[in-house]
C-alpha cells in the first residue's frame, strides 16, 4: 500500500473513532472533537452515526458543525432520518428542516409522525412551504418526488448575458445551475444550455442559437426509468414536465445516482427473495428481518409441497432402488442453479433492454443449447463419482437425467422472466419460486422415468 | 397513460424502426432515415445496434450524424465498441477515435487488436498520443483508467476573474469546468472551487479565498471505491491525484454512474454464480454462455457430492423409513433460501459498510434468532401437509429438523460473508458455494440424527 493511501487510512480511522466518541459527549473532549469532524469526511460520520442507538445517534449529530449536520441528515438512511429528527428538541429540527432541499424535506416528512410533519411544515415560510407542498404532490416512487421547483430557466428570448445574468442572481438557491432550461411563454421546455456552453459563447447572442434539444422527463415517469436516462445520457441534470409539457422541476444527477442505489437495492432483494431493509442491518430488529424474509420462504415451501408430492408417486420404485434418493439434492440442486444463471441473465438483459419479450424464441434456442452443453459436460464429469456409490446402471440413470434436466431448467431459466414481462409482472419477483417449483417437479420425474426405462422399474 | 407520454412512445418506436432500416442501408431512403436519426434519443440507438450482428451494426452505424456518432461509440458496450470499430473502414475509425476523450479512446484502443491499435495510436497527435498513453498506464480496474488529463485547474495565487477566464479559454477540451482544483507550485490539490462559486463570487477575490477542501481520490485506487466517493459526496468530478499527491486528471460523475453499472452487473453475476457478459446477451455465442456458467456448476456439483456421501451414510435409516427421502428436497431447500438470505443481506450490508468484520458476534446472535423465529413458523405451517403424506411421528421429525436447520443456515448466511472478508477473500464469490454445501451436509445429518431419536432407528 502506498504512503499516500495509507495516510488517508489513518485520517478516516480517526474520523470514525471522533464519531464514536462523540456520542458519548465527554464534556472535556468537546473541542477536540469539534475540531476533527470540522474538516471530516461527511460518508464515513454517517456511516457510523447509523451504526449507533436512537439516543447515542441524537448525542452524537449534535456535536456537528452547523453546515456538515445539514449534509448529514440529507445523506442518512430515510428511516434513521425521521427517527433522528424525532429525537431531536424542536428548535433545532425546524432549523435543519428549514435548510433542506425541498425535494430532501418532503421525503423526509413522508417518513415522520403526521403530528412532527404538520409542526415542522408550519413552522416553514410561505414559499418553503409551497415548495414542499408541490414535491408532496406528485405519486412516491415518481421522479416528481425527486425533482426540485427551485431552478433557473430563461426564456427563449433571453440573450446569453441574461442567462448568465439570471445564474449569478440565484444566490445558491436552485440546486442546479449547470443546465439551464429555456422555456417559451407556456412555460413549456423548448431547449436546455449548459453554463459551460454560455461561458464560451458571445454573450450578445440569443439563447435560442446556442441551447440544444432538450432531453426532459415527466413528473409522473417511475423514478428508476427517470435516472437510467440521466445516467444513458450522462446528464448532469434534466428538466422535469408536467403532462401539458411545462416545467416543473429539475432532476439532478446525484439524486439520480442515490434512485439508482435504492432500486438496486431492491432488485437484488427480490432476486433472493427477501425485502430490502429500510435501515442500516445492525439497527434492524429480528423480528424486521425475519418479517422480511417469511413470505418467500412460505411460497417456497409450498412450492415444494408439489415435490413431496411428486416423490410420493414415485415411492415405490425408492424402496426398490433406494440408491436413487441419494442424488436427489444433486439432481434438482444443479437443475436449480443452472436456472437461476439463466434467469439472472435474462431479468438483467430485460432490465438494460438488451432483450425484449418479442425475442423468446431467439432466447429458447440459445438457451436449450447452453443447457444441453452444461448438461453433457456436467453428466460427464458426475458418472464417475456417481459409480463410486451405486451401479453403473444407476450411474447412467443419474448422467441422462442431468442431460435433459439442465436442458430444461435453463430454457425454463431464460423463458419465465420474458413471459412475466409479457403479463406486466416484474420478473425477479416471480421467476425465483417459478423456476425451483418447475425444476424440481419436472426434474424429478424425469429422474425416474429415466430410472424406469433404463432399469425397468 | 398520459398523452404527454403515448408521444414519446410513438417518437421512440419510430427511432428504433429507423435504426433498424439503416442496417439495411435502402438507397431510396437515406435521407428520410438520416433526418430521424439526426435529432434521435441516443441511448435507444445504441440498444438497436447492440441487437445487431457485426456487418448490419457496422451498416446502421454509417448513417448515425456525425456528431452523435462519436457519442453512440462511447456508449456502446466495450466489446462491440471494439468490433465496430474493427469493421468501419480505416479513415473513419481514425477520424473517429481522434473524436474520443483520452480515457474512453485508452479503453477502446484496449480491446482491438494489436496491430489495429497501433496504427489507430499513430494516427493521433503526439498531444493526444501522450494523453492517451498517460491513462493507459495506470492499471487496469482503477479509477486512472477512467480519469482525463485533459482538465483546467488554476494556481492558488489566481482571482477569481483568472479562473473565469481559465474556464472561458478552455474551448470544450477539458471533460469538466464545473469542478476546478486549485493547485500549489508542485501541481498539489489544495483546493476546489465549483463554476457556481466563481461565478457568483466578485471577480478580484483570489481563489484561495472561496475554494473548498478538495474530496479527491488516488489513480492507483480501485474504480469502484473512487465511484463511490462521488456518489456518496454527490460530487460532480474530483481530482485524481498520483502517489505524490499531484493532480493528474478529473474523475467526473457520468464515467462514475458507468462504473457503478458495470460493477452491478458483475456482483450480481457472482452472487448466483456465473460471469458477467461483456457483451449484448443476443450477440453472445451459446458456447460463451455455457463457459461463463460452467465454473461454477462444477465446484457445487463437488459440493453436493458430499451430501451424496452423507445420505449414502444414513442409507439404512432410508431403506426402514423410505418415505424420510420424501421431505429431503423441501428440507435442504428452505435451509438453502434461508442462508441465501441471509448472505445476501450480509454481503450487500459489508458492500455499504453497515457491517464490518468485528460485528461478527452481533451478527451471529442476530442471524441465530432470526433462523429459529422462522424455523418455528415454518415448522408450525409444515406440519400438517407433512403429516398427510407419512405418519405424525416422520412429520414431528420434519418439524424439528426444520426449526434446527433454519437455524444453522442463517447463522452460516450471516457468519460466512464476515468471515471471507477478514479473510480478505470477495464474500459474493464465497458464499453461494459454501452455504449451500454446509446447509445441506449438516441439514442432512440433522434430519437424519432426528429422525434416529424420535423413530428409534
């Protein structure tokens, strides 16, 4: 490791050791430690402002400097938010609320008590609180919810000098300059110019010559689709329309980054079948996680109520040859990785638009084939080992069996997601359960079909 | 839907149908082609020519304008971008990677072949030559490769009117204005400045008055670690500095979101085993399907061997009670849901630094309850269907098994992550193979240990 690195290692340990300290609030300590989170790096204190208790969290945010605390609370978990804020004494909770983003405080008051979000909304000026008020109005999950009123825009009639003019009157209200929307008379977005491009243009021209087409969203467009056309286009900020295509709000690139981390977040959780935690693992309860994670459980073992089901009928050839109950989990366990791979590539390769309902034949192909190729080289490769315990006939019984069980939990794999996106449902919700319930039940009994032809059972 | 949004839909079904015309390249409508194409949404090109074989893309590519062809380039999946590049004619692909930033160029030039990008290289000017071979000398995977040195920065001793003017003579060469480092005499960081504050600061203040301390990452330092400073910061570029801790580009926000992307996709490949495709799932041969699968198929095949073994061991038990094989799916099922739960949990609490390695025992007490809470719930929803297919004394036998196997399992899934990172080994990589290979091993026993106890095997 370098010396650079390593020195910036030992500036965030203490950092975190200033934060843990501080929730402590040794009187004699104070100023030492005011002095260390003055200049300190704003991820690494909320990182561990989230690792603490209600109370020590409370303690320990209070000994910020004024400007980083703001930050802060902007940065934190929207569930440690409201509980931080609740924990807070009133004066200083209308303080911080009055300094957030309207955007950063409607989330923020979605998340509190309705009587502390009533209080703290009345407590805002007239303008704060129509800001707030119009964030409120759009649906959750929305890009409105994310999109701030405060902005600078010029009309397409401005010159270059008015534009630059108007960004430098916005005394650090708007939360983005960078992209400046021109809008006609309606309102209605015509063009967006970048500052950059202002600076470097002859400030007598009209706007109008040197904007370019805008790229915009709709308030009501899903927040997740809202953010990859930030990220696609590598924008720093978008103007954001209402349906009769006026300006409402801009949406800016870091919110976009945190959209994208949320729903990341959240596809993840859904692929393994639990919810996504609201707050940092350490503050959750176990009774949060196990709430969390019992649904999918109880589906899955439904789901395998139909294998137990499919062993049953087959319970006497088992007592014949009960060699075969040995490869079972061997079977159906390859049978299910096989197509959980498939399934991750496809709920991936739709997510991005890579593929497209339309393509389920193209997929099934490819996807047969990959099968039968894992299928032959994994039957290959398990008929020795198989020998070892059982007969060779049992053995070939096992080798087929993984032939056509790969071939057919891939295909399975990489079919199920396209026709969950063709029915309007999300494809990492349903293609997990789906995929073991098929693999498993077709699986096994073609297991013993196989056994039965083979050992004329 | 709203009628704001039915048009965009229209407008982009018509970029695509044009996109799609232009691989065949109809002589007749060129020009109708070329008029769609010239004000086209970027990103939804770039998805057509991605479903293209390597003549068509090349085909559809020629007809893009000239400006947004540089663009659709960059956006273009690094694998295609380099067979793109290969099949355009020498002048054009010249023309073309000149147009390039140096970082996305160095990437390029990367994946051609070696003598292609040689004679590419050669074609640049020694400015561009050097720029470009600055980045391609840091190391592959960190954030130098990602970082331009084509950037304005301006010395401490500068006003503000000196750093205006350093932007405004910056004729769109750098990657970002928005972020200005401020520099000492050896070319150290001292500060950043952003556009926004210069432009509404008086012009004769000098910079060092205004700027800020500097968030700045080390070119040597993992890309994905330096993507997420930025968006942890919601910064819009940072200065990457050598060991020396001198400025040697800027790492902007959109090259981050394209990191962050590209390290998804590979932690989500991991997490269910398999490789990340480097390429559009539809152009991806089968036989690279099955290689990026195999890997892993293989080492939990050799793990589900041993539970081969174990069953073997209990084969007496199984011949008594033949109708114990029947419930050994759901059993080594739910335990294996159970601790992919809990690992994925884990492994994205330790991505986002919620967890560390010392929360090992917070989280073992966790995990552990957290288990036998849905252990007991599931055995409670078992019972009755288990005791329809066999005898209330095999079904209590199921019961128990599950409440001590959910148990194990969450446990393992929290404890195993932790464990692997002390190790210094990736906890995605890890995890899969080992809980699945614990669970079901130990599952096995236990069900078998039990089943001995209460049936007096």
């Amino acid at each position: 490791m370098s010396r650079a690195r390593r020195t910036r290692e030992q500036q965030q340990e203490q950092t975190r050791q200033a934060v843990r300290e501080a929730r402590l609030r040794r009187a004699g300590d104070a100023e030492r430690l005011r002095a260390i989170l003055h200049g300190a790096d704003l991820p690494l204190v909320v990182d561990e402002l989230e690792r603490m208790n209600t109370r020590q969290r409370a303690t320990a945010f209070r000994m910020l400097p004024r400007d980083s605390s703001v930050r802060a609370l902007q940065m934190l978990e929207p569930a440690v938010q409201a509980e931080l804020v609740e924990a807070l004494p009133d004066a200083q909770a209308r303080l911080l609320v009055a300094e957030l983003d309207p955007d950063d405080r409607a989330r923020l008051l979605d998340g509190l008590p309705m009587d502390l979000s009533e209080r703290l909304l009345r407590s805002l000026t007239p303008q704060e609180w129509e800001a707030t008020a119009a964030v409120l109005s759009h649906r959750p999950e929305t890009v409105g919810r994310w999109s701030t009123p405060r902005l600078v825009s010029v009309s397409q009639e401005a010159t270059v000098a008015d534009a630059l003019r108007a960004v430098r009157a916005d005394t650090g209200d708007a939360e983005t300059v960078y992209a400046v929307p021109v809008v006609d008379a309606e309102h209605r977005v015509v063009g967006v110019v970048s500052l950059r491009r202002l600076l470097a243009t002859d400030p007598g021209r009209p706007v109008h010559e040197v904007m370019r087409e805008p790229i915009s969203v709709y308030a009501s467009d899903d927040q997740e689709d809202a953010a990859r056309v930030v990220r696609d286009h590598g924008a720093l900020a978008v103007p954001v329309l209402d349906d009769d295509h006026r300006l409402v709000g801009m949406f800016t690139v870091d919110d976009a980054m945190r959209v994208l981390q949320i729903e990341e977040a959240e596809d993840e959780a859904r692929a393994v079948g639990r919810e996504r935690l609201d707050r940092p693992y350490l503050t959750t309860s176990f009774l949060a996680l196990a709430r969390g994670r019992i649904t999918w459980l109880l589906i899955l073992i439904v789901a395998a109520t139909l294998t137990v089901n499919v062993l049953d009928h087959f319970e006497d050839q088992l007592q014949q040859v009960v060699s075969l109950a040995l490869f079972i989990p061997l079977l159906i366990g390859t049978g299910g990785n096989i197509g959980a791979q498939a399934a991750s590539t496809m709920i991936r390769a739709l997510a991005i638009d890579d593929v497209r309902p339309g393509d389920v034949f193209r997929v099934m192909v490819k996807e047969l084939t990959t099968g039968l190729t894992l299928g032959v080289a994994l039957a290959v490769f398990a008929y020795l080992p198989a020998q070892f315990f059982t007969e060779s006939r049992v053995a070939l019984v096992i080798s087929l069996s993984l032939v056509v069980v790969c071939g057919l939990a891939a295909t399975a794999g990489g079919v199920i997601p396209l026709v969950a996106r063709r029915l309007g449902v999300d494809p990492a919700v349903v293609s997990a359960p789906f995929i073991t319930t098929f693999v498993d039940a077709t699986g096994l009994v073609v297991y013993f079909l196989i056994a039965g032809a083979v050992l004329g059972l």
